[in-house]
C-alpha cells in the first residue's frame, strides 16, 4: 500500500489526522488520534510494556514535560539541538537541505554535515524551492526547543525534546530509593517536543510526538551477564556505513566488532522480537549502523532500527550507546552526586538507549497490515493489537434479533473491546469492520433464536462458524490474548 492510501484509510477510520482539521491555516506537525488510533497506539506500548519493560526487569516513571533550563544546558541541547534550514528567496518557503537533497536524487544524506556541505550539495544537484521553482538561499541553523515561561516573572523553562533527560536527572534518586543493582533499565513513555523546521509526511516527522524510551545504565566493566546469553544466536541485518549488508547472528557481529558487547546485542535482538511480535516481518527489518560522521558527538556506537516501507527504510528506534556523557553533565551543572555502588565500586553508569517513535511505529504496523483493494482493503493487525477485537451485527432489525444482539454486545464490553453495527447490509458492516482491524465479527441471525449461537466470520480467512453465546468470551480471549514474552 502507498504512503497516501494509508494516511487516507487512518483519516476515514479515526486513527489518526490532522490537528485542528476544521482550520485548514493550522500548523503542520501535530495531529489527533482518533478511537482506533487511541487503542491500538495504547496497545502497542502495553506489548512494549510487556516484552521490553517487565521481562528486562525494568523500573517505569513519568517525568514532567516541561524540565528547567539548567537540565538543556547540562544535556547540551540549548547550543546544539539545530537542524539546518534553506529558505526561498523569493516565496520565502522553508526546508530542509538534506531532505530537498534526498527527494531530488533519492540518496540518503548524511546529518551532520556543515552548513557549506549541504550548499555544496544542493548546487551539485540542482535543488529549487519546492513551492515557485526559485533559488534558495544559503544553508543556516534553526534551534528547536519550545521556549516556555513559568509564573508571572517568566523564568525560562524549556519543554522536553525527548524523554529521557527526566531519567537522566532523576537516577540517582531512583537507583537509591528502588535499591536498584546494576545493570537496571528505566524506561519512560510519553511526549516531546520538536519545533521541526518543515513536517511533512503526517506522523513521520512531528512537532509533538510520542516516545517509549529505555535507558540501561550498567557498569561498562560487566557487560556479559548469564541472561544476555539467549540473544547470542538471534539473526540480525545490518547495514554498515559503506552501505554493505551483512546478515548474521550477535555473537558473531559482536566478533567481527559491529556491536561492542553483549549487553548491546542483547537490547538489539529484544527490540528486533518486540516488533516482529506486534506484526513487522523479518526481513523488513534492519539495524542501520551509524558512521562516526551521522552518530552524536557523545555517541560511542549508535544503530538505528528501521522498517523497510512503502517510502523507503523509515527509522523507528534509536539505540545509542551513549557512554557516561549524560549522567557527566548531570553531575557536573547540578553539583549532585550521579556515581552509585556496584559491588563495593563506585561507577558512573555508562548508558545505553532505546528511543523508540510510537507514531511512527503505529504508522509501520497499519502500512504492513493493509492489505486488498477497493471496498475489500483488510487491516490484518495481530488480534492482541486490534482496537476493537470484536463486532456484533444482528443480521436485520426486527423479530427480537436486536435486542439480543444488544444483549450479547452489553455482555462483552465489561471484558473486550466491542463494536455494535446494526448499520447497511451485513456485508458493508464486513467491510466496514475489515478496515478497522477487528479480528471477529459475531452475527446474530434467526438460527440464533433457537440454537443461542451465533456466527463468528474470521477476519483473515473470512471463514464462518456457528459458537454458542456462552463460549463466546472464552472464544475472543483466547483469539485476543498477549503472547508470550519468552
């Protein structure tokens, strides 16, 4: 499926759309979610919850959106969180060099380059201003964070531009008060804040996005550990920065010194598995490996995973070894201790990161679920996935038929996700439900009468059988259950 067709399907259905859609002037980059975007993005992070959060053992916080200035000078995002920006001199549009770059010839561009590399580049390949066709002006730098003021004397104060900051600044409270041991994960879920210079492909590219963010700190001395053992033999695709493919298991990408350690390729191979569960297959998944020149300037080692799309490799998780820079910050500007006891040493934790984007990872699963054409498109999402895990129809509005399938359908929202559509022909409200995702649809027909079942049309197969009512929750449960984390 196109880029276009789903964007369109998730606006039809209320997953996902514009912000503000009655204002057609309104910023672009920050969108709604409507019901099914509500449930299947919460669903998603619960699958995260379960097979990244609780089955590393990790501990969970929610951190303020808004953090004092002192936390971005320490991070170092008040003099470097820029991205480069070019802007038509005669329309006074505004781009980014490296995207105008990428569309033009469709190779990717590196994002640190100087500001003269990327005038260099736009020259050598011809880039115009996208709106009138006029020549752009030279490459300059634009800061993104969202300044805010607290209280009437307006101290400057700054909204995240990502999550884990609050992490960050709160470990040394957290490791003392949880009795935390190293090697400990923390993970958060929630919103930052971008002033993107130009977003564009919906939720691609946001000024107000989503993230579940994990970050490892462990002593960089003990990175083999029994319980990093099981990812050894996983397969990985990795993609090296002289553009190579190679396809091999950790234990030997950390021999030939792609990944540093076990640690890391343990945290690699969980991520890989967590998204394979929620519906990406296999081979759409690869592990770009940052050159010295794209990684952060703190950044010892840094792969990003990305998910092979109708717009090309899109990345969804960042996973940065990120040393002991943050917690070094930290300790430096704020004067506070950040060094904490492993076995009778004390260390600064260096960290490792896993920064995944939540729209774009919702994005990805409605892109590889939609499948068909027309008026027979299905959303084939894992059924633990699903929005609404089930329908129920009765088949026509008279003889008792819906009153009973009110009763079933007020029965099974106390447990499930359910929908009742007594709307159009039964095989529009099919339709209807395919595009939504909904893994079951239960008819109640005249033979419901007599033999209290009902009819369960499989989304997938389209196959129908006859259920009692009395089975159906143990039915939708079991279709609808989690899987297993091992």
């Amino acid at each position: 499926m196109s880029f276009e067709e789903v964007v369109r399907l998730a606006q039809q259905r209320g997953f996902f759309f514009k912000s503000a859609p009655s204002y057609p002037n309104a910023p672009a980059g920050f969108i709604d979610y409507g019901p099914l975007g509500v449930a299947l993005r919460g669903k998603l992070v619960d699958l995260w919850r379960r097979m990244i959060v609780k089955k590393d053992g990790m501990l969970e916080i929610d951190g303020s959106e808004i953090l004092p200035k002192a936390v971005f000078e320490a991070s170092g995002h008040l003099s470097s969180f820029t991205d480069p920006f070019v802007k038509c001199k005669q329309c006074g549009s505004v781009f980014r060099p490296d995207k105008l770059v990428e569309e033009k010839t469709g190779k990717q561009v590196p994002e640190k380059l100087s500001d003269q590399e990327y005038d260099g580049l736009m020259e050598k390949s011809g880039v115009r201003c996208l709106t009138c066709g006029s020549k752009l002006s030279g490459t300059t730098r634009f800061n993104m964070m969202f300044k805010v003021g607290i209280g009437p004397g307006e101290e400057e104060a700054y909204l995240r531009p990502e999550t884990c900051q609050s992490i960050f600044v709160d470990f040394p409270l957290l490791f003392k008060t949880q009795r935390a041991k190293l090697p400990i994960g923390m993970a958060q879920v929630g919103r930052s804040f971008r002033n993107e210079i130009a977003p564009r492909q919906s939720v691609i590219r946001m000024r107000e996005l989503n993230q579940a963010e994990a970050e490892v700190f462990f002593n960089p001395k003990v990175t083999d550990l029994p319980r990093f053992e099981w990812a050894q033999g996983q397969t990985l695709l990795f993609t090296l920065p002289d553009g190579s493919e190679s396809r091999v298991t950790v234990a030997d990408a950390i021999a030939k010194g792609i990944v540093p350690n076990k640690l890391i390729g343990h945290y690699l191979a969980l991520m890989e598995r967590f998204y394979v569960a929620a519906g990406l297959a296999e081979r759409k998944i690869r592990f770009r490996v940052l050159s010295d020149e794209d990684r952060a300037f703190y950044s010892k080692a840094a792969f990003d995973l990305e998910a092979k799309l109708s717009i090309g490799w899109v990345e969804l998780v960042a996973c940065n070894y990120r040393g002991d820079y943050d917690l070094g910050r930290h300790a430096t500007v704020s004067g506070s201790e950040f060094r904490v006891d492993d076995g009778g040493e004390k260390v600064l934790p260096h960290v490792f990161e896993l920064s995944m984007g939540i729209d774009r990872s919702t994005y990805a699963l409605l892109e590889s679920s939609l499948n068909g054409e027309g008026e027979k498109r299905r959303l084939s999402l894992k059924p633990y996935l699903a929005p609404v895990q089930a329908c129920v129809f009765p088949l026509v509005n008279k003889d008792g038929l819906q009153e009973l399938a009110m009763s079933i359908y007020s029965d099974l929202r106390e447990s499930f996700d359910v929908f009742y559509d007594e709307s159009g022909s039964i095989g529009r409200r099919y339709a209807r439900a395919d595009e939504s995702g909904v893994p079951a649809c239960l008819t109640v027909d005249y033979d419901t009468l007599n033999d209290k079942a009902v009819t369960l049309r499989d989304r997938d197969t389209t196959k129908q059988e006859r259920v009692p009512i009395a089975e159906l929750a143990e039915r939708i449960s079991k279709l609808t259950r989690f899987p297993s984390s091992r």
